[in-house]
C-alpha cells in the first residue's frame, strides 16, 4: 500500500503492515545493540502473538497494556497487539504509580507486555484482573477488523488532575502517520530517527506511523543522550529525525557535532510538544546547518495538526505552521471562527482527531464544538494561515514535551497532614521549557520544611514531575469565589 497526497490512509494496521512485509526490507534498526527488524519477521511475530493473544479470549478492540522503553522487544510487542485488532494501551513510563495504576485499571486491560525493568514496578500497582502476558503454544483466527475501531489508548494529564485516555480509532492512527508523510515528503528511502519515547504520541505517531505509512525505517533508541545523538544517527543511517525543543537545546549547548556525511545525507529536523524559542532556533540552524521545522501537535490529534512547510523558505519562525492534511481555524468560545489576526482559541479538524476520551462522555462532549477539537490554546492565524500560539486556556504545564497537570502534583501535596492550601504552577525554564514550582498554606502549628513536601511529591508523582521547589506562603492568592489563582503565583514569587 502506498500513501496519497491528498486522501487519508484506507484499511487497518495489519493491512499496511501486510503490505510492507510483501514488499520486504527493514523496518527497524536498533544503533545501540545492532539489531535489525524487518517487515516480514515483523509481521510474522504479530500474527502469531495476536493468534495467541485471540485464542486467550482478548477480545476486538479490548485495551492490551504495553509497558516499555523504545526498543526492539516494545515494538514487536506494539505492533502484535495492532496487528491483532486489540486496542494498545501505552503506559507512560514517566507517569508516578498513582498514574500508572490508575491507567492499568481504568483501561481495563486483562494481559501487559512488560520490560524486564518495569516488572517491580508493575507487580506494585497493577490490579488483580491484569496480568503478563505469557505464551499459550494455541492459536485463533484473527479478528475481522474495520478502519473505525479502536487502536490506540494513550493516557494525557488534564486538569482535573486525573489522566484522560485518548482513543484511536485504526483509520485515525493511520492518519497521523499520514499527515507526516505528507508534510515531510517522506519516501521509502526515508529513515527517521526515533529518540522520543513510543509511549508518547509524538514517538509513536511522527516516528513509528509515519515509518510505516511512508514504506521508510526507523533507527530506534532507548533513550536520548547528548552526548551520543549523532554518532546514533550516524550508525542508523537516518535522513531525519523529530525531537523537542529540550533535545534541541541540549544538542546546542553540548560538544558534539554531526560528521560532514551525516549532514550531507539529513534532509530536515521537526521540533514539536512544546513552543521552541527563536533564538534557539536560529541558532541552532546557524551552528548545524539543518533546518527545524517546527510544528504543534496533540495526543488527541495523533500528534501533527499544524506544521511548517518542508521549504525553509516558507518558514515562519515562531509559528507553529498551518493546517496541512487538516483543517485548523481560531474561534471564539461560541465556536464562530474569528478574522485573520484575532486571537482565539485553537481548533482542529481531520481524520487525525481522536474517536473519544475513553468511559468519559462529557469531557468528550466538552473538547468539540461540532466536529472541531477545542485544543485548549490560544492563538492567531495570519492571513497565509500560520498560526501563532499566544497562551493556553488549560492550565498544563509542559516540561519537556510532557504534559503534567498541577492538580495532581497538588494532592500529592494534600496528603501531607499541615497541608492547608496547596496550588503547583509552571515556571519558565531554558532547559525544560517549563519547570514544576507549587505553593503551599500550612497549618499553624506545622514544623513541615519543603524539602520534607518536595520529597512527599517525588515519592507520589515521580521525580519529573515533582516540583524543584515548594514555596510556604502565609496565603495563597485567590479569585472572589474563593478558588485558588494558580497563574498569578509565578508573578507573585519570581515577579514574572
């Protein structure tokens, strides 16, 4: 199967992995250890996983668990639960156990496939319905499946504080691979560079789907490292790659420097998750010479929804680019769209939106107006139909591409019996584009520090998303309605 410029992928996964694996070459290789993973062994292994998992009595679309790092033995695993016709549960592995186990038991999911490194912290939180998946030695008929039933469930913070499961339908999953395809202009001979964690949607969307869709390969690693990206890069051979801001910063700031062949042989880099600063843009683009396009993207878009033009040319820093392959518009809260130059509020449309937020009807209901997604950003559109971000209408903070909601850094922070008052927020940051902070009331009589509240975090919601520092103030600040004002503690106490 090939891609269309102008129409969306038809079929399933298991079709689009059938049709690589009949045309044959690599699909994966892994610059770390050496290995290599082609089409049809790749195929081969999901067929009879998915057999297996299908004569175990896992049903159509019933949520799979998969928990692991980028590597050989998580995509095989990815790729036989798709292949099967089940839907993937993908588990952050950033996530605190309080995220983890909640995403084990509110999925579902009755069998995980579970890294070797993860097995302790899986057997801590997992309910007693799930357990790891083991071989049968039997085998079922595959299930029949359609375009519209679920493939992927990945979990993303709110603001409630309670992460949201995005569902995927076959055809939307398809479709994020596809609008990178598109944009990219990715060939065969394409091979990208897949550094992001598959857990997150920009990993498993821009780099896995849009390997897949395009008919390229992937060169896959476990884990960034500064100081081995482009010798990595090298190995694997790749002609483009997809990372966030962070990474780009940190491949500025570090020694390392592409070799002449590597750069001769890259087309592009794409920056998404989060807003990339101008000034470290050009220069990084001044230092390697390769041009960053930059780009937004969602969970609930199957990542890419706006893009910036494959020509340099037609770049607009500080955009995060138009609509290509989707429709984007600005629109007020009443959803009437506004006039070039307004702000509002950022929508998109296109076979890349999400089916749903899993068993939540109203959050559902509340992120559309009529077939648009509310994005939950506030932005402009040029009369070319670049978009600008100007803010967020949710209160996410985003720290390094991860989305992190202050809620729950906030009842972390409420178990702690002085705790009167407690709001975390984002605080600006050059590595981390933003970093955690959070703001406590104690109790009068309390002789808690906040290295002892900093501690309590990083034991509840991990240490990424634990804040650098708790600030104990008298008071919090508050609207009339008594509701804690979160956005104002960061001018409050740093005075911007």
């Amino acid at each position: 199967m090939t891609f269309d410029q102008d129409t969306p992928p038809t079929g399933t996964l298991r079709d689009w992995v059938d049709a690589r694996a009949d045309v044959g070459g690599t699909a994966f290789v892994f610059p770390e250890t050496g290995e290599t993973l082609d089409w049809p062994e790749l195929r081969a292994y999901a067929a009879q996983v998915a057999g297996d998992l299908t004569a175990q009595g896992i049903a159509k679309g019933e949520s799979v668990a998969v928990m692991h790092p980028n590597g050989l033995e998580g995509i095989k695993a990815l790729f036989a639960v798709l292949y099967g016709g089940f839907r993937v549960t993908m588990l952050n592995l950033a996530a605190g156990p309080d995220a983890l186990g909640y995403a084990m038991e509110h999925s579902e999911a009755r069998v995980a496939f579970v890294h070797d490194d993860q097995l302790d912290v899986f057997k801590q939180v997992r309910p007693d319905a799930l357990r790891l998946y083991e071989p049968s030695n039997t085998s079922a008929d595959l299930h029949a499946v359609a375009a519209t039933d679920d493939a992927l469930l990945m979990y993303t913070s709110g603001t409630t504080g309670r992460p949201k499961g995005v569902v995927h339908t076959q055809s939307s999953l398809l479709a994020g691979g596809w609008t990178v395809s598109v944009a990219h202009q990715l060939t065969p001979e394409d091979r990208g560079m897949g550094v992001l964690p598959f857990y997150h949607i920009n990993g498993l969307c821009v780099s896995v789907m849009g390997s897949l869709v395009s008919g390229g390969s992937l060169a896959m690693v476990s884990r960034f490292s500064a100081s081995r990206f482009w010798q990595q890069a090298e190995d694997g051979s790749i002609t483009w790659f997809s990372v966030v801001p962070t990474i780009i910063s940190h491949l500025l700031h570090g020694q390392a420097e592409p070799s002449a062949t590597l750069k001769a042989r890259l087309r592009f880099a794409r920056s998404a998750s989060s807003a990339l600063a101008i000034e470290t843009q050009r220069a990084f683009q001044d230092r390697f010479g390769l041009a960053i396009v930059e780009s937004l993207g969602l969970t609930e878009t199957a990542a890419q929804c706006l893009v910036n033009p494959l020509d340099p040319a037609l770049h607009k820093i500080g955009s995060a680019g138009k609509a290509i392959s989707n429709e984007a518009r600005i629109a007020d809260d009443t959803g009437t769209e506004c006039a070039p130059g307004i702000e509002g509020e950022i929508q998109i449309r296109g076979p890349n939106v999400m089916k749903e937020y899993l068993k939540n009807p109203e959050a559902t209901a509340g992120t559309f107006h009529g077939d648009w997604l509310r994005t939950g950003d506030l932005g402009r559109m040029d009369a070319d139909g670049y978009v600008f971000v100007t803010g967020r209408l949710k209160e996410l903070i985003i720290k390094g591409g991860e989305n992190i909601a202050p809620r729950e850094i906030d009842e972390a922070l409420y178990e702690h019996p002085d705790v009167v008052e407690a709001a975390a927020f984002a605080r600006p940051c050059a590595q981390y584009g933003e970093r955690v902070e959070a703001a406590v009331r104690l109790s009068e009589t309390s002789t808690a520090t906040s290295e002892e509240l900093r501690l309590l975090c990083v034991e509840r919601v991990g240490k990424f998303k634990a804040p650098e520092q708790v600030h104990i103030l008298d008071e919090l600040p508050k609207g009339p309605s008594g509701k804690i004002q979160r956005l104002y503690l960061n001018k409050m106490l740093h005075g911007a």
